[in-house]
C-alpha cells in the first residue's frame, strides 16, 4: 500500500518537480473545510491510484512559496504534475466523484499528449 506523502518549500523540487512518475498535489490548509472535506478522498486515492500517480499534500500556510510560483488562488486545490510542469488543476472540492472523474480525465490528456 502506498502512503500518502507531504511536500513542503525545501523538498518540493526534489519530490515533485523531479519526479519520474506523474504527482499530484493536495494544496490546502487545516483552517480550511473544504480542505478537510477533501482529505478521506485524498486518503483513499492513494490506494487506488498507486500504480498511476504519486499523491501528497502541502500545507499553503507553511509553504506559501509553493503556492504563490503555481499561481494557488484557492484552496483546496488539486494540481497534477508531470515533468516538473503543472498540467491540470482542480480548485475546489466537488465531491468524491468530482475529484475521481477529474484525475482520471487529466491522466488520460497527459498520457495522450
């Protein structure tokens, strides 16, 4: 089983932008309902998406710098990247479905591109 990971300022080159495999990123942070909302969908996509993609968290309160170079206006965003570039993003929570129907959509585009 794979496990959730969290990014942060000093590791978000290392772990995000140079990986091999496609990331996707939960940006959020803890005052945020959305976000928590957000977070058992997060937990569960780790498991199902394993073999596809990488799946982590940054705090945008701890690591603004982050958000801020991504142009994060709103939270919770969800951002997939692939060869150190963000290819998609969702912003917002619209659901368990939403949020599966959107990944799947976006690894299908990056795929075929």
């Amino acid at each position: 089983m794979a496990d959730l990971r969290h990014y942060d300022e000093a590791d978000f080159k290392e772990t995000v932008l140079d990986s091999t495999r496609p990331v996707l990123v939960d940006f959020y942070a803890d005052w945020c309902g959305p976000c928590r909302m957000m977070n058992p969908v997060i937990n569960e996509l780790v498991t199902e998406y394993s073999e596809q993609v990488e799946i982590g968290k940054l705090d945008t309160d701890a690591s603004p710098g982050v958000a801020i170079r991504f142009g994060i206006m709103g939270i919770p965003t969800l951002g997939l990247f692939i060869g150190g570039k963000m290819v998609d993003r969702l912003v917002g929570y619209p659901g368990p479905q939403g949020v599966r129907s959107w990944l799947d959509r976006a690894l299908e585009k990056s795929q075929a591109a």
